[in-house]
C-alpha cells in the first residue's frame, strides 16, 4: 500500500505542499507558511500556478494551466530537482530549489506531487529583494470561511480541526500535542473521518474536505 503523502510531509521540516492531478493544492505545511508567507487556510483548495507564479532561471513564466511537473508526473516520467522563483504572499520573489516527489493514488488516474522547498543563497530575487512585477502583486486578503457543507454534517467540530490540521502537513503526534489528547484518540478520530467520509486514506478525507468545502 502506498505511503499516506500527509504521512510524508508530516515527516519533514522543509517547506512543503502537495498537489493533487487537478493542480489544487491539498497539503500545506507550516513550514511553507513560514516561508512564502500564505496562511493554508488561504491556499489550500486553490490551483498552484495561481499562488506560487513561478519563473524560470530565465525570468519566464513556468506555471500556468499546462504545468510541466504535472505532465511529467501524468506520464510517469521521473522529475529532477529544479529551481524557481516564486511569489511569496508580501509579492516579492523568492528564489528556491523543488524537489519532487510523485506519489501514487488509489487509481492510475490519481496521485499526489509532493513540493519540498529549500530557500537558495540570498533569499528573495536577485541580491536586493526586488518586489515582484504587478502581475505578481499582493494576494487578496483571505475572505470569510466557507459555509459548511451538506456533506459535512456528520463530522463533529473536532473532526473538521483534526483534517485542518492534516492538511497543514501535521502528524499524528503534533496533532496531539496541538490539542492536548492522546496519540490513541487522534487516531480514532482519524479512523471516524474515513469511515463517514467513505474515503481510504487521510489525504482522500482532505482532498473530499476541499472539494465539499469543509475545510
């Protein structure tokens, strides 16, 4: 059975996000926030290219519609590190190295592009921070939170908190530690999403909880 992509993220602390064959992202992690500056609760759910922007060594738009990461990972073709600059939430560029990993889902059709991000020599574009063209301006502000969904109403307010924080790269053990229970409950809990969500694996209860708007 193949690795739970949370269960991965959870275990690094590089930035990190994940993206699912659609390009929406559906793992954010605290450490991305750290790093470009977006709240998870801003980004997750909303296309890739639409939030990092990215430009290639040349300056040249690299992520749009048609992402050559998720052509290659269609394919099956493995994807060699690469560097980028990104939009960080201030605006400004962010120059970094992606590395990819390619994980599969329960179907053929299905998998998951897991980013790992390491910040290069002198952080943002160029040596003097330059801010990013007006293309690249400041994010909207985040808006008021979704209304909760018909699909939702079997989950109980801990349960939607447990899959937020899923969705911010949190481990079983951080969850935990973040709400003050056991190792034991959290695990229940997560067992208790699945089965009322229908899903098979805890990125599948995230990626239901986007789409339905839970979360």
């Amino acid at each position: 059975m193949p690795a739970d992509p949370l269960d991965i993220v959870a275990s690094t602390a590089d930035a990190a996000f994940g993206t699912d064959e659609e390009g929406s992202i559906v793992i954010w992690n605290k450490a991305a926030e750290r790093l470009l500056g977006y709240d998870a609760a801003w980004v997750l759910g909303r296309p890739c290219h639409d939030v990092l922007c990215g430009r290639d060594v040349f300056g040249n738009r690299f992520c749009g519609e048609w992402c050559p990461v998720e052509r290659m990972a269609s394919r099956h073709e493995p994807v060699r590190h690469f560097e980028l600059s990104v939009r960080r939430e201030s605006g400004q560029l962010l120059r970094v190295g992606v590395s990819i990993i390619v994980v599969p889902g329960p179907k053929a059709s299905q998998y998951t592009i897991l980013h790992l991000l390491q910040p290069l020599a002198a952080g943002e574009a160029g040596a003097h921070g330059q801010a990013a063209p007006a293309a690249f301006g400041p994010s909207p502000p985040l808006g008021a939170p979704p209304p909760l969904s018909p699909q939702g109403r079997n989950l109980t307010a801990r349960e939607i908190e447990i899959l937020r924080l899923l969705a911010d790269g949190a481990g079983t053990e951080a969850i935990a530690d973040s709400l003050f229970i056991s190792v034991t409950t959290v695990r229940n809990h997560i067992q208790n999403i699945l089965r009322k969500l229908e899903v098979h694996s805890k990125l599948e209860a995230v990626s239901f909880a986007l789409r339905n708007r839970l979360i």
